[in-house]
C-alpha cells in the first residue's frame, strides 16, 4: 500500500469543515498510513473540530472583505490585503515541509491562498463544493483545479466551461445511512402521530424560533402532533413565549423543546417532517433519509446560497420554502398541515428526497482523490 499525503484546507463554517473532516475520516479508513494535514484559519471552527477528530492541524491568518465604507470595514479590508500576502508565504512555508501528494480544498477564505500556492508549487489540487450555488473561493480556484467536485448536479453551470467536474455529492455521517425509522421512534418514545422535527442551527435562529412558537403552542394544546424543537444557544426565550400562548411545554408529553438535538440522526429518522434553515450538509442528510421538507433558507450567507440548496429540492418536488421575509407563524402552521394532512403529497416528497440522495459521497471522493494521484506519480491501489 503507498502512503499518500494529503493536505486539506478548509474552514470558517461547520458546513465547510465537516466535509473535509468526513473525507479525511473515510481515508484514513481506507488508507490507515495515509499521512493527513490541515490547514485552518486561527480562531475558526476548525481550531476546536480538526484536533477533536484526531487530526494534526497548521494555521494561516487569513480574512474575508467587507461590503462597506464604514470606517471600521476599511480598515478590515486594508488587513485582509495586507493577509492575502503574508497567508501565502505561510502557506508556501507549511506545503514546503509538508510535501504533500495532493491538496483538497473544501471551501471558505483558508483555502484559497493554500490551494493557489499549491498549484503554483505544482502540487494538484481538487476542489469540493457542497452548495448548489458554489462560493466565490471555489469559482476562482476551479479554474487550476484538477477535478471539481459536486454536491448538486446543475450547480457545474456557475463554473467554468473549462472546468473538469464530477458530481461526488456531499459526505453524509454513517450514523444517518444506517439510522432506522421505527429503532428510532421505539427509542424516542413517540407514538403513531405525525412527529414534526425543526430546528435553526446550533446557535438559533431568531426568526425561526419567533415563528413556530405557534405551532409548538397548538400541538401543546390539541396534541395533534408530536414535535422536537432545537433553539439553539440564545434562543431559550421561546419557552417563556410559547408559555404566553397558555403551554407549558415542560407539561406536554408531545413536546421536547431544547437546546440542541445531540441525537440528529434518532431524531431525523423517526420524523414524519422536517423543518430547517438549508445549509448544504444538512440537507444532504435529509435526502439520505428521504424525508419530506419545510426549507427557511438563511438570507445571512454569500451568495444566497441557502436559497439555491433549497431550490434543488423544490424543483424536484421534494420540499416547500418559506423564505424569511414571507415567514410567519401561520404560515408555517399551513404548511404543516398542508402535507401532514396529504398523505400522497407527503409520500411523493419522500420519494423524491430519495432519489436526490447520493448515499456513497465518500467512496466518490476518494475515488476522485486516487484518479488524481494515479494520473501522476503517485499509484494508489487500495
């Protein structure tokens, strides 16, 4: 077996580092010997994730431009041109010592200057975009890459004509393929009746929280559903709000309304509906459990891109969207009821969210990684 050197680069954003954590987990799993570096941004996510998953980890000083003249945005976008220079010749200095084999960038400011200063030192790159609208970052270094890799089909269009993609689609964790539906319902303690599951992220959504406090106060008081609710690290005041609306949730049976879902893959598998903010990872493992989706896309994110991931799943009649400024606790009440009251309209949606999913994104990619390094010098068998 020869032993590869990979380096990854990506961060700022779960959504960014999850994948490379993922793909580099996979390879490590089918190429124990494999040698693995990351390259992070000081102060990012990927500062606490990267080492916690068992992998060695440099740093880079690297920064995103502001779209203002505030006084205070000028001066951060002086120190972000004064960092895309010196973020290259820290990244030069640890791809020197590193000599890797190939590097992969996952998105995000960290992996621009390492995946530019990669090429230029003539190691191949590849790059994995995980949204069906891809980033700025990504559209540039495509043009150098060896392969793009694609979570949506569709999403090649925003890329060069040039470019030489291949859709490999996003990592999903095993804990979500092999989750089961009813294992998962008889472990949760829910019965026969619909089981709604929402949630805004990990640190809550305001606008989402606020809007289905209705919702939780209704299901609290008919007990027509069962509902799991995450509202995230500040958004613990809906309790006090849903109290107001005369429930007590800490009263109800039907209602688990916490702070954060720890137990996503139980939790998503014993759903009937799914009702969440359309970032791309998350979506991926909706459509690895088929399940029919209510999509509030975050407008707080470059490029709109929730809103183009949550499109993909629309236009193939696998999920409604409500965007933010439409978003109102009625209507996500209709909604609700709209497909939990349909039961054909529900189970097209299920098949549709099916058949988007792409269940083997791992073995893609290191497929992808291995054709790469192959087709130099390197020969990878296993």
């Amino acid at each position: 077996m020869t032993v590869m050197k990979i380096l990854f680069a990506g961060g700022g954003t779960a959504g960014h580092i999850n994948p490379a954590l993922a793909i580099a987990g996979y390879v490590r799993e089918k190429n124990p010997d494999a040698e693995i570096l990351f390259v992070g941004n000081r102060g990012g996510m990927e500062e606490t994730l990267v080492p916690k998953a068992g992998f060695k980890m440099e740093f880079i000083t690297i920064s995103g431009f502001r779209r203002s003249m505030s006084p205070s945005a000028v001066k951060h976008n002086f120190k972000t041109v004064q960092r895309t220079f010196s973020s290259s010749k820290e990244a030069k200095k640890i791809i020197s010592e590193f000599k890797p084999d190939i590097c992969v960038g996952t998105g995000g400011y960290v992996s621009g200057p390492v995946l530019r200063t990669a090429a230029k030192m003539g190691v191949p790159t590849i790059i994995h975009e995980q949204n069906a609208y891809p980033g700025v970052t990504n559209k540039m270094l495509a043009k150098s890459a060896k392969r793009v890799m694609l979570a949506v089909k569709g999403s090649e269009k925003h890329f060069d004509k040039n470019c030489n993609y291949v859709v490999t689609g996003n990592p999903v964790r095993r804990e979500i393929l092999t989750a089961d539906k009813a294992a998962s319902r008889a472990a949760l303690g829910v019965d026969s009746r619909p089981l709604v599951l929402s949630f805004g992220g990990s640190l809550g959504a305001k606008m989402v929280n606020e809007n289905m406090v209705g919702l939780l106060a209704r299901s609290g008081q008919d007990g027509r559903y069962q509902h799991i609710h995450g509202y995230g690290k500040y958004g613990s005041s809906i309790l006090d709000l849903i109290r107001q609306r005369g429930t007590d949730v800490s009263e109800c049976d039907n209602l688990d309304v916490r702070e954060y879902i720890d137990n996503m893959a139980e939790c998503m598998a014993a759903a009937d509906l799914v009702i969440s903010r359309a970032g791309a990872i998350t979506l991926s493992e909706i459509q690895a459990l088929g399940k029919p989706a209510i999509l509030i896309p975050s407008p707080n994110v470059a490029e709109n891109h929730q809103f183009h991931n949550a499109m993909a799943l629309v236009n193939n009649g696998a999920a409604e969207i409500i965007e933010e400024k439409d978003l109102t606790e009625q209507l996500i009440i209709e909604k609700v009821d709209g497909l939990l009251m349909n039961p054909d309209r529900l189970e097209a949606f299920r098949e549709n969210s099916r058949k988007m999913a792409i269940t083997d994104a791992n073995e893609r990619i290191y497929s992808v990684i291995k054709q790469v390094l192959n087709s130099g010098k390197l020969r990878v068998e296993s």
